[in-house]
C-alpha cells in the first residue's frame, strides 16, 4: 500500500561508494501533532538533504501529511510515502509493524533508524533507536492510559532490541540508562541542530496587532502541565509593582493546563498585563521574541530544550528553568532559577528588566552558546552513530566502532 518516492539528489540506489543503506523511520511525525520532536527531526532531515554522505545511503520512510509539509525536504532525499494521515494510531503503529518491514528489506536496507523513540516490537532489519525523553515513565499521570500501556511494552522492547540508542542530551540519556539498565556504551548522546528561523514579523507591526506597549516578557509555549505557565504568571505578578510598563505575552496553542493558566492570570492582580495570545503564526512567535526584553522558560520537564536555543540564537536575554536538560543546553547562555520557585523566578525576572546592559551581555553570551548547536554537528554525529551500529570505519577514519 506504499507509493514509492523519487530519489533526491545523490541519492541513486546502488551509487559507486556507498557502504551500506539506511532507512530512516518517520512513521512517527504527524506535522503539527508531534511537538518539538518535529522541529528537531526536520532540522536533521534538512541538513542530510544537502550535505549527502558518500558511504551511506538515506531512505525515507514518511506518511503523506510530512511530504505535505515539507516537500522539498522530503523529496531532496529517496522516500516512501505510506498514504495514512497518521490520527488513527493504531492504523499507524500496525503499518509499522508491517508495511514497514516489507519495504525495508525490499530496499535493501542494511540499518533502520527508528527516530520516534519506538519500533516494530519483532522482525525487521537491525535498528538504531532514538529517544527524546521519558516523560510518560517520569510522569504517567499526564499521559492516556491506552497511550502509557503501549508506550510501557514497546520502548523497553525497542530499547533492548537496538544495536544503539540516541538521546538529545547528557540528561535524556543518564534516564535511559538508569531505567532501563542499558549498558552506557550503548547509549550515546547527540545534540539536536539549532533549527532555522526565518525572519520574524517587524516589532511595531507585532505592538499594534496586539496592543503591546512596554518592555515583554515571552514565552512561546503550548499550556501542557510541564510548561509551568503558572509559576510564570505568578512571578511576574509579584513584580508587576515594580515594573509598571512590562508585560507579560504567551502565546501558544491550548492544552491540559489552560484552564489553570487562565485562573492564575485572573488571581494575579495584574491581569491587564498578561496576554495570552493563543497559537498565533511562526513568524509573530519569532518577531515577539526578537521584540522580548526577556525570554522565559520555565519547563519543569525537558529532553533538551529547543525554546530556549531559540531565544539565545535571537540574542534574547533568557531565564530557563533549572532543570532537566535546560541547563545542559543553556550554558552560561541565560540565568537559571529553580523549577517552580515564585520567589527565584520573580528576583530573576526582576534582575533582568531592571539592568540593560546585563540583558545585552546575556544575549551575546546566548549567541555563542547557540552557535555550538550547529544542524551540521548534529547531522555529522548521527551519521557517526549509524555508521558505528553498521560497524563501518568513521568517516576519513580507519578505527572501527566500539
């Protein structure tokens, strides 16, 4: 039930040189659905389709809804469309478990990289597996219980079953090992890419739209519990007093926590200064971070943290949780304060939009950070980590894996 793609450039099965195939496992990413995952993936995807290994060759395995997206990503790299949307999941997860399989050894494959953090639970080529993060172990209670009992049988299978893990992070990685007592030479971790951002919409443009006139604090981020909306709104209220002109904007999709986000705002005192904006277009979300005299993020729970990259990239002075990966990724990049501390948070809050100069010094240091977050290293070391579980030679190397 497949549609073949056509091969991208470099991409001619059998070409002179190339070691091995691999198939890449994008069954997963539903556009729009899957979070950051797609952001880092398609950044990935983006860097492989114009940098082609010369020892390996790239197959895609993508629903129809991904090439929708970003045909010409997809189409720069050999691709299979399965034509699903990708809702139905249980439509998806069996395609998995079949469809592709069949066109795995139908192409030749010599590895699959399965990078949504699952795989076919028997058969199939031998596997790469990565991994984003953990939270439905962490934290079971914020996820379905249909989705907890799938995910409770098929990622401690597909852990023990890959030749390699990938995790985005030092973190990400310590919990896999520590859950699942996966030897630690098995689990390797690889930075996501700083993902491309276009050009956001002009600042005054942004203030009129949306009525916007002092100095913002922003936090681009759907309301899922984890994003800690709450704490935010409640430090910023205790700093309102002396900040007379800040505001404080969120926007971002609705999720589980809305209403509580709502209730807080209501609480605060300082209602007037809050704008929740809701989902508005990418290029408003980075024209208000561009515009933000302070970029907020205080998730209680991240595998790496593309946010708060984001904001460093635009030179924004940021304060990030201290949590999770965030510190890992953050650096010396922005100031951190503890996962939900009111009073942490508020004297950071406070800090940075009283002293401009530190908000500028902020900002160049988080320039530096996020320009070591490059797509190139990224896709640099996950081809080393496939060519390590196909047991080839480094690329210019002549030291086989470990």
């Amino acid at each position: 039930m497949g549609a073949h793609g056509g091969a991208g450039r470099g991409r001619v099965p059998g070409r002179c040189g190339v070691s091995a195939r691999v198939g890449v496992n994008l069954l997963w990413l539903v556009p729009g659905v899957v979070g950051g995952s797609e952001t880092s993936t398609t950044t990935f995807l983006e860097a492989l389709a114009s940098a082609t290994p010369d020892d390996l060759d790239h197959v895609l395995y993508v629903l129809q809804p991904l090439v929708d997206a970003y045909p010409e990503v997809v189409a720069a790299v050999e691709h299979r469309v399965l034509p699903l949307s990708g809702r139905v999941k249980g439509a998806r997860v069996l395609a998995e478990q079949t469809w592709l399989e069949l066109q795995a050894r139908r192409d030749g494959v010599a590895l699959v990289h399965h990078m949504g953090g699952t795989m076919p639970l028997v058969g199939g080529p031998p596997a790469l597996l990565s991994i984003h993060d953990l939270q439905p172990f962490d934290h079971p209670e914020r996820f379905h219980p249909a989705k907890r009992a799938w995910l409770s049988l098929a990622v401690p299978r597909a852990v023990r079953r890959a030749r390699l893990v990938v995790t985005p992070s030092e973190w990400v990685r310590g919990t896999v090992i520590d859950r699942f007592g996966v030897s630690p030479e098995r689990v390797v971790s690889v930075p996501h890419g700083m993902p491309p951002m276009d050009e956001g919409t002009p600042e005054d443009a942004l203030r009129e739209r949306y009525g916007l006139a002092g100095p913002l604090v922003v936090y681009p981020a759907i309301t899922y519990p984890h994003k800690d909306h709450v704490t935010l709104v409640r430090a910023f209220a205790a700093v309102a007093a002396r900040h007379p002109d800040a505001e404080l904007v969120l926007p971002g999709g609705e999720a589980g926590a809305e209403e509580d986000v709502r209730a807080a705002i209501a609480a605060s005192g300082s209602a007037a200064r809050i704008r929740r904006l809701g989902r508005v277009p990418r290029a408003d979300v980075v024209g208000l971070i561009d515009a933000a005299a302070v970029v907020a993020v205080p998730s209680r729970y991240e595998g790496f943290g593309i946010p708060a990259l984001e904001a460093m990239a635009r030179g924004r002075a940021l304060v990030a949780a201290d949590a999770t990966a965030l510190p890992e990724v953050v650096g010396d990049g922005g100031v951190l304060a503890a996962p939900g501390d009111v009073g942490a948070w508020a004297a950071a809050l406070d800090r940075l939009l009283s002293d401009p100069a530190e908000r500028d010094a902020l900002g160049r240091r988080g320039r530096a950070v996020a320009a070591s977050f490059s797509p190139e290293r990224n896709l640099a070391s996950t081809l080393a980590v496939q060519r390590r579980a196909l047991g080839l030679a480094p690329a210019g190397g002549a030291t086989g894996p470990e």
